[in-house]
C-alpha cells in the first residue's frame, strides 16, 4: 500500500512535515506488511514483512465434566509475517463415562388402617427408592422405607359384669318318703261272741 506525494494536497505536506510523529498514524498497513518512511517526498509506504506466517495450537483443556458430556478448550496463536501474535479459542466436546445415578426416595404412601379400634394401636406407611432408582454405581437413598405412628389411643371401655344375688325364698318341700317313720297300726280285737269261724 502505497502513499505518495500524489494521494496529499501540497499544502497537508508542509503541514505534516512539522508535526513528526503524524506520518506513523497516517498510514495503515495489513497484517503481512510494516510500513516504511522514506525521506521526502515519499511521506510513507506498505512493505510486504519477510518472515513466515506460522500457527501455533495449544493443548486441550480438560473436560468440563468428569461423567457424561462436557467440552474442552486449547488456544490457537497465530503469527503473521510481521511477527503480530492473535489468539483465538477453539472448542470441542468431550464425552466421559457415564454419570452414576443417586437414588432418591418417592413420596411418602397413605397410612394402613388402625390395627386397634381402642388403646393405642399402629398404622404403617411406605415409600420407596425410585425416584430415581440408583444406577451405574449410584448411592442407595439414606433412611427408613417405613414409619409407624400411633393411633386410636383413647381407653377401650371395660366390660363390666354385675353378678345379682338371688334372695333365698322359704318353701314348704312335701316330705320326703324315705325319712317318714312307718305309722303304727292298732290291732282291733273283736269280742268272742262276734267272731266269725272265718277267724
């Protein structure tokens, strides 16, 4: 890139002559070439650089995760002919192995019924570990899968039984056969003259 005396009125090239450091930032060149300032009346040109461009890639990163997908980054340097250095980050995904799965416990499900109508009884609840389910080398879920609580704890009433005692009555029993003493029978003798000859 090329500026000249041509491409400058005349009277900018007086004035830029007394202001030194004005002709550096009055000429831009791309990234391959350096500017040069030769002496009047060539203000500054564009010189192709010498040296090699080149690309320098770093090392990737580290996954992101340490189970399932993740991505990793390194970071590319790039050198121009000139010698400028630019840096940019590229990126890719990883893929690690597959992250375990810890168990967690479910709701808690509806009591049982009372086991007792009266004095204290038990009622059971139950959950379980699938929400989720532990998986690949997971943890099992911590605690109990069961609880009871009490219930129906007012005193049963008692059964009382009332025994009523009979009053004793006075009856009159027939006698009894067996102990009545046998009666005594008189013998009637009859007078002589009223035998009969069946005597």
């Amino acid at each position: 890139m090329w500026m000249n005396i041509k491409s400058v009125p005349i009277h900018l090239i007086s004035c830029l002559m007394c202001i030194k450091d004005f002709q550096i930032d009055a000429i831009i060149c791309g990234p391959d070439e350096h500017p040069v300032y030769p002496q009047y009346p060539v203000i500054g040109t564009c010189e192709p650089c010498t040296g090699t461009r080149s690309t320098i890639r770093g090392l990737w990163s580290q996954c992101s995760v340490t189970c399932g997908h993740g991505s990793q980054n390194r970071i590319i340097t790039s050198i121009t002919r000139c010698g400028a250095q630019s840096q940019t980050t590229e990126s890719r995904s990883c893929h690690q192995p597959i992250c375990p799965v810890n168990g967690a416990w479910s709701s808690w499900g509806q009591f049982t019924p009372c086991d007792k109508s009266c004095g204290e009884g038990i009622q059971v609840r139950f959950r379980t570990c699938t929400n989720p389910s532990p998986s690949t080398g997971g943890q099992p879920c911590n605690g109990d899968s069961l609880q009871t609580a009490s219930c129906n704890t007012q005193l049963c009433p008692k059964l009382v039984t009332l025994t009523n005692p009979t009053a004793s009555a006075l009856r009159t029993l027939p006698p009894d056969p067996a102990s009545e003493s046998p009666k005594q029978h008189k013998r009637h003798f009859l007078p002589s003259h009223l035998k009969t000859n069946k005597e």
